[in-house]
C-alpha cells in the first residue's frame, strides 16, 4: 500500500482522479480547503462513509506549510507519492490571485515533498500543468529565479504564466532535490466517457457560449488551427497508473490526440453549431487580428475572455512518450469525436441552468446516445419519458415518488435535444425519436416499466412495439391520440422554423396564462414552483428551442391519430386527465378498459407528482 497526498482532489480533474485511486488499497490524503464541503462531495461520488482509504486534511494550497495542522502536516510527511493538481481554473484570474494560487502554491507543495524526500524518499511526484507550458525535460535553466523573473512570459495573460513558472519551479526543485518527476501536460478536458458530463464550463464551453449567443460569426484561425480536447477519465487513468507505478522514469506527458486525427477548428466548431442547431461560421479570421480585436474592448462586448484564445493553435505537439505509456496501458491513442455531442450537450444544458443543481442521488449516464438521470435500487427499474417543454429534471419528483414507495430503481430519459441529450441527427424526427428510445432501454438485461407522458407516451408506445420483451408494463400518460383541433397552435407550428421563431418571444407571463387556460387551473399556486421559470431559461438554449419547436410541428402537423390497434401487444394503462382543455379522449378509446380517468389537465405527471406515482404504483399490481 502506498501513501498518496493530494492536491485539487475535489476538483475537475481531481475527483476522476480520485475515483481511479480509490479502486485499489492506496491510502489517499487529500489537501482540502473545508472538511465539511469535500465530505459531501466524496458521499455524492460514493466514496464517503466509512471508506477508510481516504482521509481529508483541511488546508490552503496558496498558505505556508500548506496551511496544515502539525498532526496534518506530519501525517502528509508520510506520502510515497504527490500529486499536484491543485489551483483554480479561472483564465481570468488576476495577477495577484494567479500568483499566490500556483506560484506560491508550487513553493509550498515543493517545501513538502523536499521534506518528504529528504526523511524517506520521494518516490514520484506529478505536476499537472497544461499543453501549452513551455518547459520541457531538456530546457530547465536553474538559475531562473521565477519569483524576480518580470519578464519571462510576460505576454502571457497572468492564469497561463503563473502555471508556467510554477511547471518552471517544480522543475527547479525535482532536479536539487534529486527525486523523480512526472509532469502531465492536459489539454481542453470535457467529462468522463462515455457520459461527457461537463461541470467545467470554462474551456469547451467559452466556445458553446459564444455560439450561442452568436457573438463568434468567424472560424479563429481557419482549418490550420485547433482546439485539444480530450476526456478526462483518459487523463485520470493515465495519472493512476503513473502514481502506482513502483519504480517511475519521470517524463512529461502531453495528454492530448494527434492533430491529423482530432477535429480542426473549422470542423469543432461545425460540430458544436450542429449540436445547437444553429448556422456554423464560415469565414475565417488570422487569430491575432481578433486577438488584437479583443483586447481593444471586443472582450468586454462579446464577454468572451481574450484569454481563451491561447488554447486556440495551429501547433502539433509531441506525444510519443504519451502514447508509449498508453501502450503499456493497454490503451489506444486518445481520440475525442465519439464523445464530443455528449460533452457539447451537457455544457449547453449547464449554461442553460447555471443555478441548477444535480438531483440529490441521481447520476447520469449514458444510454446509446441519450442522457438519463438513474437511481439505483432494487427489482424491475420504472423507465419515465417526458413530453413538450419538460426534460428529465421536471420528472424528478414523481421518480422520487416512486423509488421512495416501492424501492425500485428510476431511469429519467432525456429525449434527444432535450435537457442533456446530444440534438437528434438529420431524418425522420419520430422514427429517430423512437430509434433513440430504443437504443437507451434495449442493452437493460431484464424488464422495465415504461411510462411515457404526452408526446413522450407515443414514442413509449412506439418504442415498446419495436422492444416488446422488454417492456413488463406500459403505462401511457396523456398520451397525444389526435392533432390539435386548434387553429391558432396549428398555424404557430406551420414549420418547425417558424415555431422556433415564435418560441424565442415566448414570456413568462404568456406561458403562465397559456398554462392556466389550458390546464383548467384556476390559480397560477398551482403550478410548480419553478416550473414557468425553467421552461422559459430553456427556451435560451438554441437546442432546446429547436427540439421543442420540432416537436411541437411534428404532433401539430404529421402525427396519425392513435388508434387502440396501434398500441403494442402488452399490459397497457392509460391515464387521462379530464381537465385537459386542448387534448381530448377520442371515441375509439372512451370505451377502452385500460383508460382511466383522474380529475386532472394534461400536466398531471409534472403537476401532480405525488398522486399520480400513487396510480402508477397501484395500477402495476
């Protein structure tokens, strides 16, 4: 067993870390700034409790000594190896912070492997830099001091430099101190595969907000330029099997892909245009005349940092001892594509809701090519699909409902384009729909409970007929058994454009009304808290809007009416709300025996989360 003390572990980069490390018997220390928030973040990783391999020591990176209690800085005395992964990542950082984050933080993290190693040996320390660090294992000059240097980088914005010097003087102090050093070189990092789960906006995601907002109508750079991008459980797995390595050589490690194999900037930023469906640049602009562009007041206009463009380059890097590791590994050459609409989705959604925070004891996951929020528990798993202007997060309190009752796990889809679902590909918008479906629920080994809501009970019902094996039970919530009789909706939804363009105006105050009208609701309490707020924070992401406007065209528009012999060949109930003012019970089904009436309009699964888990529960017996 080895001691591994360890900086930034609750961090991107960190907790992926963490997760490897505490695979084996490995005793982790890890520096954190409050005992109290780590804890809680180790419990929703599932590594909290009573794991006895990990102990926290509360501290400051940027503090003498680390900040450490005596006892605390005796136990870090007794690490085998360092990794240091410690520091914000904020490219807007000041000066002065930037400094006393990494600069000081290295000559503090330095002072106490120098300890370590001169009391038991140091047997491997590793520095997490980034790509763009100009140092390297054969341009180390010692007698740079780099607290007096002014003016070495100086055209590097303050974050970059002080990473730099800092890669500088862990240098520095590995050569004097004569132990080993790993220096890991990371590029632009989205989440782990295959879910892509993002909670760092400030690199891919400067790029996802700016194309949002359309304030990047030009390509940096041009097709000769790119942005590294790689995942981060690459990055975490590489570390891992350097920190258990028992006799390491000390390298530096530049942990990104083959610039001949990786997307150039013309094709990233065509593949995040297509993710939120909007119109890609086309015309492409020398990098420095908009670098120049944004420090002369473009950056305060656009809000994108001129920072953000050092990870803009035309360079390739050197990456065989990279890849003669990941050779050793077991692993091939990194590659980012396959993951990337998964990444630019989850940024989306997050800069959609930047407030929102992660359903306590969900985890999402990756099913073919959707998003799902899973809460594990016991027996046959209730599969939910949401309808128009929800997502995932709206069926939060009726999965609640039902795991709290029967103790089954809960699965809440995503549909493609909707909450953190990549958009869907270019074809039939139902088959593709269904297809999605169908992919997300078929590798489950056993049977589910598929329960789908308005829109999302036809492409369930749809979905069952192709997986009927799969399917113990259907339940169909206000399913869509007609087009609108409407005129008004039916000439909002005319084309899937013009629905967008109307969707875009679209206020709380008339969705509130429009809600109230339809619902058969007298008084706006009896909505969900938050419920107008978050549609309406929805409709800002171009995504969203386009999935929504898709769907809305497509039920208005090109949606059969349901017919009972459309509906597949297993135990079926179906739920309608009486109050529902735009939808009604048409005649084949007002005699059917699986229909059930209940005093609500056409929300009812998102409105009236607690009964309707009540009926769901009782009519499954």
């Amino acid at each position: 067993m080895s001691v591994m003390f360890i900086t930034g572990g609750t961090g991107f980069i960190g907790k992926e870390v963490i997760k490897q490390l505490a695979k084996g018997g490995d005793r982790l220390l890890l520096l954190v700034r409050s005992v109290e928030k780590a804890s809680a973040e180790l419990n929703r990783m599932g590594l909290g409790g009573e794991n006895k391999h990990i102990t926290l020591l509360q501290g400051d990176l940027s503090a003498p000594g680390l900040g450490l209690h005596p006892d605390d800085r005796e136990l870090a005395r007794t690490a085998d190896v360092i990794i240091h992964a410690g520091g914000t990542m904020n490219i807007t950082l000041d000066s002065t912070t930037a400094r006393q984050t990494f600069l000081e933080g290295a000559r503090h993290i330095a002072e106490l492997a120098a300890d370590v190693h001169q009391e038991k040996g140091l047997r491997h320390f590793i520095h997490i830099v980034g790509y763009m660090s100009p140092f390297h294992d054969n341009n180390i000059h010692m007698e740079t001091d780099v607290f007096q240097a002014d003016d070495l980088l100086k055209k590097e914005g303050p974050y970059e430099r002080m990473k730099f010097l800092s890669d500088l003087y862990i240098r520095q102090q590995a050569r004097e101190h004569v132990y080993t050093l790993s220096v890991v070189n990371p590029c632009t990092l989205v989440g782990a595969k295959p879910a892509g789960t993002t909670e760092q906006t400030g690199g891919l995601g400067i790029l996802v907000e700016a194309l949002r907002r359309k304030v990047m109508p030009v390509i940096p750079g041009g097709s000769s330029y790119w942005v590294p991008i790689a995942a981060n459980d690459d990055l975490a797995d590489i570390i891992a099997y350097l920190a258990r390595d028992a006799a390491p050589s000390g390298r530096t490690y530049n942990v990104l892909g083959e610039k001949e194999r990786e997307p150039d900037m013309r094709e990233l930023l065509s593949i995040i245009s297509r993710e939120l469906r909007m119109p890609a640049p086309r015309l492409s602009v020398p990098v420095p005349l908009i670098r120049a562009t944004m420090r002369a007041g473009g950056s305060r206009l656009t809000g994108i940092p001129a920072e953000s463009l050092s990870f803009i380059t035309s360079r390739s890097f050197r990456t065989e001892t990279t890849n003669e590791l990941l050779e050793r590994m077991g692993k091939p050459p990194l590659h980012i594509s396959g993951i990337l609409p998964m990444a630019i989705a989850d940024l989306d959604y997050r800069l959609t809701y930047p407030n929102r925070k992660e359903p306590e004891g969900y985890v999402k996951e990756r099913r073919g090519d959707l998003s799902v929020l899973v809460k594990e528990g016991n027996g046959v798993p209730w599969v939910l699909v949401h309808g128009m202007f929800s997502g995932a997060d709206d069926l939060v309190p009726l999965a609640d409902q039902l795991h709290e009752r029967t103790g089954n796990p809960v699965w809440i889809v995503d549909l493609p384009g909707f909450g953190r679902s990549p958009s869907l590909r270019q074809g039939d918008a139902l088959q593709g729909n269904v297809e999605a479906l169908c992919r997300a629920i078929e590798d489950h080994p056993g049977p589910i409970r598929l329960a789908g809501h308005s829109f999302g009970a036809v492409l369930a019902a749809k979905a069952t007929a192709a997986l009927q094996d799969k399917v113990q039970r259907l339940f169909l919530l206000q399913p869509v058994l007609h087009k609108p009789r409407n005129r008004v909706r039916r000439w909002h939804s005319t084309s899937a454009q013009w629905s967008r363009f109307l969707l875009q105006l679209l206020s709380a105050g008339s969705l509130t009304r429009m809600m109230l009208r339809e619902e058969g609701i007298e008084d706006q309490s009896e909505l969900p808290e938050g419920y107008i707020e978050s549609v309406i924070r929805g409709l800002s992401s171009p995504r969203i809007t386009a999935a929504n406007a898709a769907m809305l065209h497509m039920v208005h528009h090109h949606l059969p009416d349901l017919m009972p012999a459309d509906l597949p060949d297993v135990p079926i109930t179906i739920l309608w709300g009486e109050k529902d003012k735009v939808y009604t019970i048409t005649e084949p089904f007002r005699q059917d025996p699986r229909v059930s009436a209940v005093p609500f309009g056409h929300q009812f699964p998102v409105f009236r989360s607690r009964e309707t888990a009540e009926l769901l529960i009782e009519l499954s017996s």
